[in-house]
C-alpha cells in the first residue's frame, strides 16, 4: 500500500524542506522558499492524523470490496 503522505512546503510545494532537529519545538522551514513551516511536533502530528486517516479508508475499502 503506497502512503501517500509526504512532507512538504504549504507554500510552494517543494519536499526539500529542513528539519533542523526532530524535537517537538524545533522549527522545521522550507529549503525552497524559506518558509516557517512551523514546530516539527505539529507537523509530525498532522501527519500521523493524515497517515491514520489514510491507512483506515484503504482498510475499509478493502473490506468492502
Ligand atoms: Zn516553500
């Protein structure tokens, strides 16, 4: 199953952005625009909100189907 997650900029779209460090208060920026892409504990919990979502419509749909 492809997860089709992936971590990016909101802003320009770019995936080369820089974590500086996987604290939860670290500021994660954008490479491409420097964009502030806020704390790496927010974005890292939006994805796992996103990557849960994600992996329970394609179960479902596998039930179903
Ligand atoms: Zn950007």
């Amino acid at each position: 199953m492809d997860i089709p997650i992936t971590l990016g900029c909101y802003k320009c779209g770019s995936g080369d952005i820089l974590i500086l460090s996987k604290l939860k208060t670290s500021i994660v920026t954008c490479n491409s625009c420097h964009a502030n892409l806020g704390k790496w504990g927010d974005i890292e919990a939006s994805a796992l909100r996103e990557l849960t979502k994600i992996v329970k419509e394609n179960l479902n749909d596998e039930f179903v189907g």
